[in-house]
C-alpha cells in the first residue's frame, strides 16, 4: 500500500520555512553549538514547535505523517546545517517511531506516539561494550519479575545518541540466555529515563559534531512493567530494531548528502574569492576537478534517495538498496570533505573556517548505522541469497 504522507503543497510549504530556518537561524547559531557543545535550548525549542520531533509520527498522533520521501527531504535540508540539529530529533522520526509502527501495540502506540510528537526525546539502545554489529555477543539481559508481570533489565549500553538529554529509550535486551536463529533471543523494551535504576555517564568527547552528545546507559536492576515489551512478544526485539535501521540508514544516508552540498558550496564560494597567480584559483583546472567530481557524486547520492524512498513508499523491501544508498552516500561525503579541504589549501586545516569541521563532521556518517563494511557484506549476502533462490 503505498504511503502518501502530507499533502504535496502544504509539504513544498513546510520545506521552503524549513530551508529559510536552516539559513537564517540554524547556520549563524552554530558557531554558539560549537563553542558551547550544545544546541541553545531556545532553538531546541523552536524545533518542537515547528513539529520537528514528530515529522513521521501518523497525524492522528500529533505528528506530521510524512511520508518516506518528505522525511529524507526534510533531513537533507537539516543536513546542510550542523549535525547536532538532526541528530537531536533524528531517533524520534527515525529508529524509534520506525520501530513503534513495525512492533508497537495499540495501546504503546497509543502511549508513545503524543509524547514523542510533542518534543520527549528519544534515544535507541543496541550497541554494547563488547558487541555492536554483532547481536550474538548482546549481554544486556532482562529476566521476568518474580514479583509481578514485569521485567527486571540490567547491562550497559554505549555510544548511545541523545542519552544524557533522553526522556525514553528503546532497549534492546537478551530474553534468552543461549543464541536463538533470527536473533530470537533479543527483545525489545520501551524504557523511560527516569525509571528507578537508568542512570547515564558523562558524554562522551569526540571527533566531531559538536553539540551531538553520545553516552553509555547503565541499568541495574530496573523493574519495567510487562507492557515495557515492544509488541508484547519475546523475540521480536532484533526484527524490529533492523527494519528500523532501514530508516536510520536512509537518514544518514540523506544527511551526508545534505553536509557534502554544504561543504562543496563552501568550496566554490572559497575558490571564487582566493586569488593566487593574480586570478581567484576557481579558474584552475584542477580546482574545477575537484568541485566537478564532488557535484558528480552528490547528484549520484541525491538521485539514490529519491529513488529509495519512493520505492520505500511504495511498500518495497528496501533493505539491500538502503545500506547501498547509506554506504554511497557517507563514503561519497568523506571523499567531498576530503577534496573541500584540500581546495582550501593550508586554510583548510586551520579550525577558523569551515572545511576542518565538516571533515570532521562526516567522518561518522561511515560507521554508525551500520559501518561500511559490515553492510557491503548485508548487500553482497542478499544478492548472492536471491541468485540462489533463482538458480
């Protein structure tokens, strides 16, 4: 059945305030973000009353309902801002409300979905110390309450987005002590922050992206209710944490193109106006390479997403083509940062102007969501599974 979101000129609308928002609100803000590692709480404001934090929660809910396309549109003209703007409502529309709609009862959705469209932050929690990719080595345990219908959660999570400033967390957790096929061991649980027990570490310092705060999760002992169980089934957890990781990567694959369209702009603004030789360096030659190849590849990306997404919203499997857009996508991001820099010249390693930081910025866009290599394996095994079952 296909998905056709908000109506068609009331989205061209929201997209023209959003772009206007971007430019003259979000951009000049971003020295403020870099400088004090955090979104000024007026702009994080602002983005709930704009609806930004329920986009794809259903209308009916308090969202916007968009459909896949308007949701990596929106996310490609956050993306040419800084990264911390996306990524403060980015597991709200993306993983956790994908999640809510593939797994949720009625009364989760019921629950969740208001809160979530009205601005509470959300934060998803797979990656562990000792196992990111890899659900077999997930330690993090949840046994039922012998005193009630409940479950009783402990583990840690890592690299968490969001976690400091979360007000709910989509826990993966291990309901069967020995490895299950299809990942039947993990189950999914709708934590809330404040439950007695969750406690987060300091956020971690990192490469980039300002203003992005990630930390550990910790849970020791935390009782939640039996209605805590996303689906109210054991087992379901991994399925639905993977089909929302569809989504996250169509995300990340749109906000890299996004930051690689920022970055090449910078360029072509920098060329024109640093002269050398007596002649601003944009009439060099292999200048010009460098800002033709980094077109060529954000158009190749650009054309990727829209053809992903309106295949999405026509109710297609999209597994194999949206970890093939993500790694497109990131791997293309690194190369025009990379090539922005080098345009720069020596300016471009210096932190006074921009290119240094969108370097920086792109570098994760490669390994969250699924790294490169872990999912040119998922595209090659589902290539190879489908010639198989056609042989």
């Amino acid at each position: 059945m296909a998905d056709n979101g908000m109506d068609p000129d009331v989205f061209d609308q929201f997209t023209e305030q959003l772009e206007r928002y971007v430019r003259e609100r979000l951009i000049p803000a971003e020295k403020d973000v870099i400088e004090n590692d955090a979104i000024p709480a007026d702009i994080v404001e602002e983005m709930k009353e704009m609806g930004l934090f329920g986009l794809s929660v259903p209308e009916e809910f308090g969202g916007a309902g968009l459909n896949m396309q308007q949701y990596a549109r929106v996310i490609n003209i956050m993306g040419y801002a800084a990264p911390a703007y996306r990524s403060i409502f980015s597991i709200n529309i993306g993983m956790f409300n994908s999640a809510l709609k593939n797994g949720g009862t009625d009364a989760q959705k019921a629950e969740w979905w208001p809160r979530i469209a009205s601005g509470e932050i959300a934060c998803f929690g797979l990656t562990e110390p000792g196992s990111g990719s890899d659900s077999a080595g997930l330690q993090t345990s949840a046994r039922p309450d012998p005193g009630g219908n409940g479950w009783i959660l402990n583990g840690t999570k890592r690299y968490i987005t969001n976690a400091p400033s979360a007000d709910v967390a989509l826990i993966m957790a291990r309901t069967e002590k020995e490895n299950l096929p299809k990942n039947a061991h993990v189950s999914a649980f709708i934590v809330p922050m404040d439950t007695p027990g969750v406690s987060t570490g300091s956020p971690d310092k990192k490469m980039g992206q300002a203003g992005a705060h990630i930390s550990d999760i910790m849970l020791d002992d935390v009782h939640v209710p039996g209605e805590a169980l996303l689906g109210g089934e054991t087992g379901k957890g991994f399925r639905f944490a993977m089909m929302s990781l569809d989504n996250g990567r169509i995300s990340v694959g749109a906000m890299a193109a996004g930051l690689a369209r920022r970055a090449l702009d910078s360029a072509i603004r920098y060329a024109n106006e640093r002269k050398a030789f007596g002649e601003p360096i944009a009439n060099f030659q292999l200048i010009q390479q460098m800002l033709a190849e980094s077109e060529m590849e954000i158009y190749a990306a650009e054309a990727m997403m829209a053809d992903v997404t309106a295949r999405a919203d026509r109710g297609e499997n999209v597994l194999r083509k949206a970890a093939a857009f993500k790694v497109f996508a990131s791997e293309m991001c690194g190369r025009v940062v990379d090539r922005v820099v080098q345009v720069y010249g020596g300016a471009g390693y210096l932190a006074e102007y921009d290119a240094e930081r969108f370097f920086r910025d792109a570098r994760i866009f490669r390994i969250y969501e699924g790294t490169t290599q872990i999912l040119l394996l998922q595209i090659a095994k589902h290539m190879l599974r489908e010639w198989n079952e056609g042989a």
